[in-house]
C-alpha cells in the first residue's frame, strides 16, 4: 500500500466494525420486538437517506452543502457522497435480509432504497463499491443455490448473475468515466481497469 497507516486504520476499523455487529446481532437475535423495530428503523432511515443522496446529487446539490451548514452552494457533491456510496454493497442485502418476512409496505421502502443505492453507487462512480455490488450477487446466488438445489433455482440464479453481469459490463463499457487511464501494466487476476490495483 502507499499509505501503510491508512491501510492498518482500515483493517482495524474493518475489526471493531465487525466486533460490534456481532454484539448487537445477539441482542437482536434473542430479542423478536427489538429486531422487528430494529429492521424497519434501518430501512425507513436507509430510505430516507438514500432519497436526500439521489435529491441533492440529480437535482439540487444546494440542498445537500445547506443540511451540512455550509451554505447554499452549487459544488459538486459525487466525491462527498462517495463514502456514503461505499456502504451501498453492505446495505443493499442487509435491506433485504430486514425487509423478509415483513408486511407490504416495507419490502416496499426497501426495494426503492436498495434501486437508489445502486444508482448512487453508478453515479458517484465509486469502483470499489461496484465491485463489492458485481461479489455480493455471486455470494448470493451461491448461497441460495445451495440452499435450493434444484433445476429451475440454478436455471434462475444463473440467468440471472449473468444477466446482471452483462449488463453492468455492458454499461462500463459505454461509459468511460469508470476507466483508469493510468492502470499499471501486468498480467493482474483483478480488473485494474476497473478497481485501484491496490484494493
């Protein structure tokens, strides 16, 4: 890495996250009301965020720098809300693994989140999140395979994986935005083309 303490900040961020998911994971899970009000918390506040994302970025970036207090200014918001993107492929199956099982209205909320997340994610032209978005539908393409293995399951997921991968290669291809002009030359086992050949 180029930025070695920045590197171990990340890691050891990465550890403690995943320390206090757990922690509150075995709360919620020996708790049924808790984790219902839990899951539509998380998806009425994912919503909501992920509109103000979409409004300020497509509309009025005004809004955006105004809810920071920084006043009413015409800057370009993407490399702000990058971050905020970056969350997007963990959200994303955490909004529908909240929204199972639940009434119609919440599968609802969650489906119009996790379609602005994937649009904040493009838009904001953060690589690594799409990567992280192409992994996450094979992982979960293997994972309901193999919990339903049977012909029309794999006919389904295959289809669809591939589908969903045409499409985003389809996409990167027309739009030359997500290309790296200065990608170091090699025989790499990950698209440097795509991805910072650091990640």
């Amino acid at each position: 890495s180029s930025f070695p303490l920045r590197s171990l900040e990340a890691v050891l961020r990465s550890g403690l996250f995943i320390i206090f998911a757990t922690m509150v994971y075995v709360v919620l899970i020996s708790n049924t009301e808790l984790r219902v009000l839990f899951s539509k918390t998380f998806i009425l506040t994912s919503t909501l965020c992920a509109a103000f994302a979409i409004l300020s970025l497509k509309i009025s970036p005004e809004i955006y720098w105004f809810a920071k207090l920084k006043g009413w200014q015409s800057v370009d918001i993407k490399k702000d809300l990058k971050g905020f993107s970056s969350l997007g492929a963990l959200i994303i199956p955490a909004l529908c693994l909240s929204s199972y099982q639940m009434n119609r209205i919440w599968p609802t909320l969650a489906a119009f989140a996790c379609i602005a997340m994937v649009i904040l994610i493009w838009e904001t032209h953060n690589r690594a999140a799409l990567a992280g978005l192409l992994g996450m539908i094979f992982v979960c393409a293997g994972v309901w395979y193999f919990g339903r293995p049977n012909f029309r399951t794999v006919l389904l997921v295959s289809t669809g994986v591939l589908a969903a991968h045409i499409l985003v290669i389809f996409l990167l291809w027309k739009n030359f935005r997500y290309v790296i002009d200065k990608a170091p030359a090699g025989d790499w086992f990950f698209p440097v083309w795509l991805i910072d050949f650091q990640r």
